[in-house]
C-alpha cells in the first residue's frame, strides 16, 4: 500500500458548526458541499468529519444511535453520498469519524445485546469523564453498566467476538460505500482490565486506557477490515507515550496509520485536571514535540495539530489573539507544519478565529463544560472563577460557528444558531481569505510545500537553542537539503543567526543578506538549502 497519507494534509469538519444551508440554525451536510471549493482552493487532501450519524446529541454525536443512518438534522444518506462524490470528484478524501468505544445508550444493541456492553454487580469509585461516577443502576439487571464518557454513552465490551464482528461489518459497510479512512475516538480505550479495581482519585486511567487486548483487537480489525482498502487510519489515544505510539502506528504491527498525542495539549494545565490552569512555559512544548519528532522518525508515524473540536483555539491559548492575532496565527501554523507527520487544521484555523467569551452559562452548550460548571458551583466556586476556565479550556471555543462572512451570524446561518456566534465575526471571517497577506493564503502555502518537498515528509529533526524561553527553532535535513525554522513565541524582538540558504517563507515582509536576524514579534521564518 503506498503511504499517501504522509504527504497529505487533513481538514477537519465539525459539521454541525460548519455550514447551514436551510436557515434551521444547525450546519448539515449540504452546507459542506457548498464549501467544497473553498477548501479545495486551501490544498487540503482530505476532509475529516466529526460524526454524522443519527445520534440523540449528549455529546453532539459522539453518542451513536445508528451507526447506518445519518443524523437528520444533518441530512439524508443521499446528501451524503453526494458529499463524497463531490469530494472525490475534487481529489480529495473523505475520512469517517469512528466511535466504537461506547455507542448511545438509545441504540438498539444497548436493548437488545445487552451482553455488547459492560456489566458489574458492583460499582468501583471510577469517575468519568464528564463528571459523576463511570457506573449506573440499572433495575431490570440489577446492575451497573460502565460509561467512561456521559451515562447515556454506555462503553461496548470489547471482549465478546459477536460484538467485534458486528463492529467490523459496518466499517466495511461505510469503506465499501468508498470512505477513504476513519479517526477513531478514544480507540486505545476499548480494552478494560478484567478485574476492574477502586483507583486513587477515581482516576481509572491505567486500568483502561491501552488496556491488556488493545494491541490484539487493532491487529484484528486491522486484518479483517482495514488492509482490505486504501485507507487512512488515526487513533485518538489520551495518555498515549511515543513508545505506545510506536506500537499503534509502526508499519510492520499493522494497526494504525498515527495517533493523535494528547501530551502537547497537557501542558498548560497543573495537575491531571484540564481546567487548573497554568501558563505555557515554551520550553515544556519545544521538549514535548521533540520528543515525539525523535520518537516516531523511523519507526510509526505523527499527526500534528494545535486545534481540534476539543481544545481551545490556538491563537488564543499560545498566541496572542488581539495585537498579533495574524502574526502569531501564521507563527503557530509554520511552527507546526515544517515537523514531521500528517498536519490537522481545525475549521476556522486557517482564518484565525479565537477563544469566545460567553457571559453566562445557559450559552454553553457542551456537557463536559455545564457538568464541570455544577459540579464546581456546588464545590462553593464562584461563577466569575469557573467561567474564566471555560474561557481559556472550555470545548465550545472551537465549536462557535464557522465565520464566513461580517454578514449576520457570520454567514453560518440565516436563522438562529444552536450556539452562538463569536461577535468578533465582524472583523475575522472569510470573506477575505483570497487576499494576498491572509492567514487562509499562508496556510495554502504550508499545504503546497509539503506536497512538493521531499524534506518536509522525510527530513531529520533538530531543535536549536533550548534552553530560550521564548525561540522554537529547529533545523530539518535531507540529503543535502536544509530548513532552518524560527518562530518567535513573544512579543519582543529576538535577535538570531542568519541560517543559510534563502527565505522560503515568513510572516514578515522579506528581508535578505543580512549576518543576524532581528525576528519581530511572533515573527517566523523559514530558510532552504
Ligand atoms: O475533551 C476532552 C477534554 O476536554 C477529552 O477528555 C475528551 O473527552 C477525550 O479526548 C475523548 O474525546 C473524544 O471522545 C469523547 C467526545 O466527547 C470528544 O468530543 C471526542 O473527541 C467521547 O466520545
Ligand atoms: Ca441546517
């Protein structure tokens, strides 16, 4: 199988905040398809949707009732098989999101094979993670049935074969339609330990996530399914280390293609808690991204990202979303996708878009953030300090809707939207994205590169001055080819060697000839050898 995937860029869609195309107030399928030239125009090869199957909303999708069915709201299966033929039509790809660690507690298995689900006499102190404990009562069994994410997200047992299988016949179902891959939440999560016991804290993590079988049932799936097609596979692995990483994505294992690292996004908080918040120190990230650089060079594969419909907007959490939202915005992107591994970009992330600030919580729509909003009110925290976590970490930062234009509601909707616009619409939209200086045109420059240099893909990894607090730089090198990356995190000058080899691309106006750089604030730039 060729390794197309690793010249590749992915663009995820959160469908329900993308598009609206019948004023109902909620982005749906054939919003997409109006916006297949605008990212075709971007150079992205393949387009990721966050779940469109027919789900009664707890956690917007990731609660499958269906997994056949499109989610109304969204559309029909006919709107769908237009999209991927539009896709296609296009060059691009079309990658399906794929939730198999738990399904809606409304799904008919959840009736009827209750034995596809996971079942105690007894509960363990297991807290989930959106709050509250992992088990609930149920009466017709007298039992406790497992939910590591919200109760009504009931996790399937992994260990019986019939559930397995039946899992397998419909990702067949969706690739033999001509799905062009799966992102598969929380798949190193699908293996429990048989004797599941209290943890310290109620965190349960090492007892479930890259669990005793996990290896076994990828090997499996991989066998029976995935190497029967010319696909794309990411795992979504939280608590996940490069030598697990190796495991999952090495290519003589046969399981995935790359996982998603989650260590990077746990930098700026001060204990296992997203929402204790701490500031980024940049060394942290530069060791991070290091590692994982060094870690997966020869052996598995990396994905990178900043942004996903979970974490907040980049600009605004290692940026600087006000005075030098552009710079820091395109700073971000060449920091990012000069590494080594397959890049993500997040709706919205080629335009800038940033952290939003609701007033009260009733605007907030995200369970994880309104159960953590209770829970913290009820611990005696007050409104003003529980909301200035939501600001900086909540989860419906990335999913206000996508801003296309300074028209009302950004041009998302002609209706009302689930939830609400980021007023700085206005000024940050896409309607100006074919502008010479945009970040959208920035970002098709990045994409083009990695398409048409070797080194980008190939190239060996080296971190330059580690010890700055405020420099990521980093040099790549290929046969006799080199980059040499700056990307200034502050905004305060940095004066720095010139690299030799020309300027390739910056934030700044060119400058050449020169012995040192003097690199503006967030500036960034990048020379060729
Ligand atoms: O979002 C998180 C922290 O804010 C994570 O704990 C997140 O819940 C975890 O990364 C798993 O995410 C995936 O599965 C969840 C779903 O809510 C997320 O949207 C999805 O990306 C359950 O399906
Ligand atoms: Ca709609």
């Amino acid at each position: 199988m060729t390794e197309w995937w690793k010249k590749s860029t992915v663009y995820q869609i959160y469908p329900r905040s993308f598009m609206d195309s019948n004023g109902d107030g909620i982005g749906d399928i054939r919003g997409i398809i109006q916006k297949l030239d605008y990212l075709h125009e971007l150079g992205v090869d393949i387009l990721w949707l966050s779940p469109v199957y027919d789900s009664p909303n707890d956690d917007n999708g990731y609660d499958i009732r269906d997994y056949y069915e499109i989610m109304k709201e969204f559309g029909t299966m006919a709107d769908f098989d237009e999209l991927l033929e539009k896709v296609h039509a296009r060059d691009m790809k079309l990658v399906m999101d794929l939730v198999v660690n738990h399904t809606s507690d409304e799904h008919a298995w959840f009736k009827d094979h209750p034995d596809f689900y996971i079942w105690r006499d007894q509960p363990t102190n297991w807290r989930s993670f959106f709050g509250g404990s992992t088990w609930e009562y149920q009466k017709e069994r007298n039992q406790y049935y497992l939910h590591l994410f919200s109760k009504k997200q009931p996790d399937l047992n992994w260990e019986n074969p019939e559930m397995r299988t039946a899992v397998y016949e419909m990702m067949r179902w969706w690739l033999d339609k001509g799905v062009d891959g799966f992102r598969m939440d929380v798949i190193n999560m699908i293996s429990k330990v048989p004797d599941m016991q209290d943890a310290v804290n109620g965190d349960a993590s090492s007892q479930f996530m890259n669990g005793p079988n996990v290896h076994t049932y990828l090997k499996e799936m991989n066998t029976q399914v995935l190497s029967q097609y010319n696909i794309v596979t990411v795992g979504e692995t939280p608590g996940t280390t490069p030598k697990e990483a190796r495991d999952y994505t090495a290519a003589q294992n046969q399981e995935l293609n790359m996982i998603f690292t989650f260590e990077h996004m746990d930098l700026d908080q001060a204990s296992g808690e997203k929402w204790d918040l701490k500031p980024l120190d940049l060394i942290d990230l530069k060791e991070n991204l290091e590692k994982w650089q060094h870690g997966l060079y020869d052996e598995g594969w990396n994905s990178l990202y900043w942004n996903n419909h979970d974490q907040p907007r980049i600009v605004s959490r290692f940026g600087d979303d006000q005075k030098w939202r552009v710079e820091s915005a395109k700073m971000l992107a060449t920091c990012l996708h000069f590494m080594q591994g397959t890049p993500y970009i997040y709706q919205g992330e080629e335009l800038g878009m940033t952290n939003v600030r609701f007033d009260a919580i009733e605007e907030y729509k995200d369970i994880e953030t309104i159960n953590m909003y209770q829970e913290k009110r009820a611990a005696g925290i007050s409104h003003d300090d529980i909301m200035m976590k939501i600001y900086a970490k909540g989860r419906d930062n990335a999913r206000t809707p996508m801003q296309w234009s300074d028209a009302p509601n950004g041009g998302f909707t002609t209706g009302t939207p689930w939830i609400k616009v980021n007023p700085n619409y206005t000024d940050i939209n896409a309607a100006q994205h074919q502008e010479p200086d945009s970040i959208y045109q920035y970002y098709k420059k990045l994409i083009a590169f990695r398409k048409n240099m070797g080194i980008i893909t190939y190239g060996d990894f080296q971190l330059l001055h580690h010890e700055d607090k405020e420099l990521f730089a980093y040099t790549r090198t290929w046969n006799r080819e080199s980059l040499t990356i700056y990307c200034n995190f502050s905004n305060q000058p940095k004066t720095v060697e010139r690299p030799e080899g020309d300027k390739l691309i910056g934030n700044y106006d060119c400058r050449n000839g020169e012995d040192e750089l003097v690199l503006k604030p967030y500036e960034a730039v990048v020379y060729y050898k």
